[in-house]
C-alpha cells in the first residue's frame, strides 16, 4: 500500500512540476507557485509516508 501511495505521490509532483513551469512561461504566476507549492507538500507527505512505521496490534493472552 505505501509503494502505491509513494507513486501516486511521485507522478503528482511531476505533473504539478510541468504544470507548474507551464503556467509560470504563461505568466500566471500565483497559480504556478501554488502548484509548486502542491508539489513540494506532496514530496514532503510522501517522505512522511515511507518512514512511518505502521502500528504493530497488542499481543493478546
């Protein structure tokens, strides 16, 4: 489950990336630093995602 996140993460970061650079060369630039903005909360969530351990349930006797 955490390596389909991680892509569906990775491939978002791209199109918000070419998007971003897109709209920046079209001078739309508020738009294209949220985008960039989308983008870095995406790498940032997606770091968060690969190193949290997942909680192991209680031994019960």
């Amino acid at each position: 489950m955490k390596l389909l996140i991680f892509l569906v993460l990775i491939a978002m970061v791209v199109v918000n990336g070419m998007t971003s650079y897109t709209l920046f060369r079209h001078s739309f630039y508020d738009l294209s630093n949220l985008l960039y903005i989308a983008a870095f909360a995406s790498t940032v969530f997606g770091i968060f995602v690969l190193t949290s351990k997942s909680p192991k349930p209680a031994h019960i006797k």
